[in-house]
C-alpha cells in the first residue's frame, strides 16, 4: 500500500495555493515560489506550493520544496485528452496534489480513486472538505492529508481558525474518530501568523492558504510570519 | 436533527430500483409496484420501489409501500430549473431517496447536502456507494441507509454477495468503525432468492435491486423469493 | 425525420417555467397550471407550462394546454438511473420538453442527442441559449424553438426585450442567417404585458417566463396581459 | 476582434494529440514532438503538437513548431484552483488549443466563452465536434478550427475519411453553410497517408491524430508519410 518513493510528510506544513491568480501564473509562479523557497530555508518549516498544472515543471525546477498540483483525474494512461494524468504531473516535479478543493470538486468515488492513485504514484494526497462531516468522510478514504476549507470563508481575510474554531476543533474531533493518523490542515481566511498559531493550538498541523499569500503586498514578510507562527 | 414527519425504517428491506427501464416506466411502473406491494402484503417483508421522477405521483398513489425517488439534488426551492427538489418529490408521495447511486453520482459535498435534505425533509436517505472504504466514507455522513454496488457487478446476474462476499464483509466492518447505526444493504447481481439471504447472513439488512426483478419473466415470484429468503 | 405524433407548433407561444419555485410544486403547480388553461382559453394564445419532473404527471391530468419537461436526458431506456427519460415524461402527458436551460446546462452533444430525442418521441423541444452567438449554434442543431435568455437578466424584472432590444434582434440574424424556420423565443425579466409585445416586435414568436408570472401576486392577471399583448 | 499577437494559420496541417498517452508524457512528450518538429521542417507542412498541461512549458521550450493545450477552461484569472486558465497555457508557450474534445467536452456557452478567451489571447482555436450537424453548430461561434471526429472510429485505425467519407463531406456542406471560413480538419482513426490524402481531397483542411502517431512503432516515419499526403 505504501510506495517508498513518497517523500515523507514533515508536518507542520504550510500549503501555499497559487490557484489561478495572475499574481502567481508563469513567470510570477517562479519568482513567488522562490519566496517561500527562501522562508522555509530561514525557518526550517516545511513549505510547499501548488502551481498550476502547467508552471509545475518550471517551479519544480526552480526550487526545491515540495510542489503540489491543484488536481489530478482518476485516470491511467490513455486516451483522456484535457485530462490531469498523476504521471504527468509526477514527471513534471509534482510531490503532491490537492484533490477535491472547494472550486474544484469531484464525486465521491473519483475522490477515492485519486487519493489510491497518488498512493501508488507516490505523491502526497491532501483532500480537501467543506465542513467537518465531509472532512471525516474524506478521512475514511485514508489520504495523507484532510484540509478543512469553510468556502463562505475563502478568500475573505476573515481566518477559519479566529472566527470559527468550533469548525475545526469539531473537525479535529470527527476526522480523528475514523483516522488517528491523518494530517489535518485548515484553511480560509487565514491571513496573520496568529491565524496560523491559533490553528495549530486547535490541533490541526498546518494550513492551506491562497490569498493571504498570493495577494499579499509583500508575500515574503507575511509568509515569514506564517512560518514562525508555527513555532509558537 | 431528526423529523418526526420521516417513516421509521423497517428492516430487513428490498429496494426495487426501476431505472429507467422500458419494463417499469409509466403504467408498467404502476403494474410493478403493485406486484412488489401484493409480496410485501403477502409476507410482511419491507419493500420499496424506486421509480422514475415522472412516475412517483401516479406509483405512490397506486400502493401503500414506501416509494424512493432515484436522487434529489442538493437544492432548495428557487431557481434551478431541471433539477429534483426535495419537497417535490416528496409532495408527490415520495418517503425516501437514492442519493450517489453509481449510475447518478455527485460531488461528495453534495451528497452530504442532499442527506442533510432529506434528513430535514422527512425523506429516508439511501447513499450508494462503489467499494468498502467509499461506503465507509458515505457511513460517515450519517444517512440513514449504505448500499454497497460494485459497478462491475451491476446488471450481470453475479450476485455480489456469493461472488464477493468478502467485499460485503469488509463493507460492514469498515462501515460499523464509523456508524453505529446505519442500515447497510448490497446491490449488484441480485437474482435469487439464496443470493438474499446470504447477503442478510453477511451483516447487511437487505438488498439494493434492479434488473434482478425488473427484468424478471416473472417479477412477481422472484421478488416473493426475495421476500421469503430474508426470514431464513 | 418528422414525427406524426408530434404536436404543431402554434405561435405566438408563451411558455411558463415553473422551476423549483415553492409556488409552483406539487399541489399549487398544478393550481398555476388551470389559470394558465383559463387565460389560453379566454384569450385563445398558446401557453405553455413546464413544471418539475414529479408534477407533469398531475398537471397534464389536471390542464389541456401543452406541458413541457424542465429538461430531458440524452438517454435511451436502460440503466441510468436518477436519470430523465424522454419516455417517460411523454408518457406522464408532457409534450414538449426544455433543453439546454441556463441553469440546466448540457454538453454541446448532449444538446443535439436530446433534440434528436425530442424529434423521434414527438416531444416539442426548446433549446435555450445565452447570447446571440450560442443561439445561432443550437439554432443549427434544428430543434423546433431557440429562446434567448441573457442569464444576468433571468429574475431581475428587467425585461430583455426592452432593456437589450439588440441582444433580440441579434439574435434573430444570427439564427435566421442558419436556420429559416425554428421558433425564436426570448425570456428573461419579462414581467409585463408591453415587454411581450416588444419582443414580437422584435422578431421572436413568443416568451419563455418564469418569475414574472410564477412569482407574481396575481399570476392570472398577469398572464392574461401578457396573452393579450401578443396580439398587439 | 482579431488578435494581432495570434499567429496567422497555415494550413495544411496536421495536429498531434498526445492524449495521456505514456508514449508521449514527460519526457517522451519532448522527444515525440522533436520528431514532428523534424518532419515539420524538412517538409515544410504545418505541423503542431498538444501535449499535456505540465508538458507544455518543456515541449515548447525544446521545439519550434506550434504546441497546443488540450484544453482550456472558461475563466478568467481568480479562483480556480484546478483549472485551466488561458494566460496560463499562452505563458507555458501554447499558441493554440483544442476545446470540446470528445474526451473531455464542454456545455455549449463554456465552448463560446472558451473560443472567445482564446480569441483575445491570442490562442488559435479548433474545436472538435461528434458529427456533422454538431460541427456545423460549433462553427456557428467562429472559432478558428472546427476539427470533426467520430467517436466511434477514436483509437481503432479505421479513417474516418475513408470509412465515412460521407459524414465529412456533409460536414464539409453543414459547416460552409454557416462559416465561410473557418479552417475544417477531421480526424478517428487516421493511420496512413492515404487517409490524409483523402481527407484533404474531401474538403478539409488537415487532420488531428493521436494514437496514429503516438502510438506507432516509428511515430517519425508515419507523421512524415503523413505530411507528404498532404501534398498529394
């Protein structure tokens, strides 16, 4: 069950997604990359970016953290043009990949496929969920990492962890009932290294964090802050 | 959390799925019903069917057994022309629901939004689900009924529970870690009235069919089999 | 190609869209229907109502005026389950069927099968289109009616006829420069009797409404206007 | 309308879709596109290749000729997260991109949206289409390429300019009759020079291959047999 070529996963961790923000396409994907290259260097805490599908090869060439894709399809090579094949993004430098984020949601059984896909392919799987009941469903399913995301909460500034911590401790509580040893993150909102220290002291093991980075005036600074954060 | 409106659960129980078979749409699906309804008479077994959108009012007027819509969305009232509100099926007579079935499958969010529907809505909610760790996952949502089908299995005459009865074992072990309560069925290859009964032995509360019964020479006899087998 | 059992088309036609509204599911769409049959009766004008999938059955036991489905699905019987058959709503008494709508969107060869299913089962179809250009493309699939509905104005109460007389007559050139005899329709915020009564002038032979009737206080009355507008 | 940064197409010309095809992912995709590269030039006939997303930004790096996305999503840059934004793929070094391949097609207003982002980033487009009477639908939204492939014939080595010739001269008819001129390939099944030869001699422009290519012994020798048929 276990592929020996997946790195092992250094927790806390700081997800970093570039979604399609122009902030963060081509070029920009590279330069900011190169940031949070930089800030996990300084602070030893285990930093990873999720690019889009097509800056994976340049990013992962650019740095040495881990690099995530945004996605992969429940797919085996053939024939499925437009598709997301884990090969390709493995090839391309990809050490894992979120699955099943808010704005890109799958079925149920598409979920499990990708996360034994990934499994065999030896990227990291990080399923990301809506509220607590679907982030234990999604912990049944044995990924390596559940990612609790309130979507009202994206991208508002307004951090998951400060406004609704019964969301994610009940979170904690439910996925730890069907998985003792899931990595679980949360995300939304969080924009300040308090967010992330209260998230940790929740019992989650790190963030997943888009905005509050990618759109951040100095990305740089508040990622530093972010990962000192996590030493609190 | 729970609706006073919604029928307490009798089990064992068969679910006939009519798909959207030439055999049981439109006065076929009545004819249907009222044999599945004459065996439940006969035998005091519970026995749902599961017609086509357009045929619940006319099914659920003709019989006094439950009548399951084949999915609702996760939808309320409003503007979302072409899909299937709760509250319409259930005006037209409907006491419960398919939710995920392999053949009409949704985004996991959305199953668990159309279980907390039905939940509100007094509708009984049947997740289906692909393997053992995805019913696990759906157990997780806490609907009131799993039905494992393997896909591979569905429309063969290969009874899953005397071909792959280590899959529905395995079902009922990884469901019962994480819901107590909920009933489990299986599905796929159903066709005799031993396959039932193993099935019930196995752990489950009953049975997920289709073809098996709405396929039949003889609806009727087999369904009473069906029926006579789950008192073994 | 024809089918005989397929109804002739009458224009100027006005098609009410039920939705999932609350005032227009199960008993109350029903209600909504008989005053539709009033004013077609008094005013001796096509209207149509296209209620949800559970309702048609009712409705087209309760009114004489045409009933449209909400939607049908590329499908043939067999299994496709939660599916809508084209059977199957024709048998419940409708004769027409949306396609396409805005909220209610198909894959391009989806649109053609279920045009091409409409045709052989004898339902009317009523392809539904966005913009002017999108009209033209389902115009070429040679369905029976084309209905602009520019989705920003969909239950605003500005009616497109007037608010975008451009976006109408556009959309006429555009579709008669590919098809000379399909029924152009357009819909969106129409909510008084003038809006109708712009729109013939514009070019189209009919609305498809929905919350300017559904929705208002007195749908009769409204209707009734609206009826009377097209013979202006 | 026009966009002066799109490159003029020269036709005839023949594309190579990679699909997920292991032949041509990662490392082999380079390599693959090298030798249509080397065909390209010593033939002087246009020649482009559509690798994956994480391929593209090494495929165009490595060669001349041009590399199409498979795929391209109808959004704009935001929050997309595992989407396909267009400025992406144009960064990566994409000059066009297929949209609605039969693999992985779309609702008709996101193929309207998706040629007109395509239109303004300055990406060629060629959409592909199941049959006549859906070929000549997508015309009707100008895109730059209407590319017709029966899906039947996909992957089996029968042409379809040689077994239908029919569906591609009605194609041919159907599309003329709405766009003057828009660039018409064909494609399924497309093995020998012969089928390409015909195809042109049908009134097409070129074809779109894959497993033709991908999947051949010597793809070098077949995509040159190729590219001299389009000289015939």
């Amino acid at each position: 069950m276990n592929n020996p070529l997946k790195p092992k996963l250094q927790t806390p961790i700081i997800i970093v997604n570039f979604k399609t923000y122009s902030e963060a396409t081509g070029r920009k994907a590279v330069e900011l990359a190169k940031k949070a290259e930089k800030v996990s260097k300084e602070t030893n805490v285990n930093i990873a970016v999720a690019p889009q599908f097509a800056d994976i090869a340049t990013v992962a060439e650019a740095v040495e953290i881990p690099v995530f894709a945004q996605h992969i399809d429940p797919i085996t090579p053939g024939s499925y043009t437009g598709h997301v094949l884990a090969e390709s993004v493995k090839e391309a430098g990809a050490t894992g990949t979120l699955i099943n984020h808010s704005e890109r949601q799958l079925k149920l059984s598409d979920i499990d496929a990708a996360i034994k896909l990934a499994r065999e392919k030896g990227l990291v799987s990080c399923v990301c969920a809506n509220n607590p009941s679907i982030s234990a469903a999604a912990a049944a399913l044995k990924p390596d990492i559940v990612s609790i995301e309130p979507p009202e909460l994206i991208g508002t500034g307004i951090a998951v962890s400060k406004a609704q911590p019964e969301v994610v401790t009940n979170t904690v509580k439910l996925v730890r009932e069907v998985n003792a040893k899931v990595t679980i993150l949360c995300g939304a909102g969080i924009s300040h290294g308090e967010d992330v220290a209260v998230a940790l002291k929740l019992g989650t093991q790190g963030v997943l964090v888009a905005s509050g980075i990618v759109k951040a005036k100095d990305p740089y600074s508040i990622l530093r802050e972010f990962a000192e954060a996590t030493k609190q």
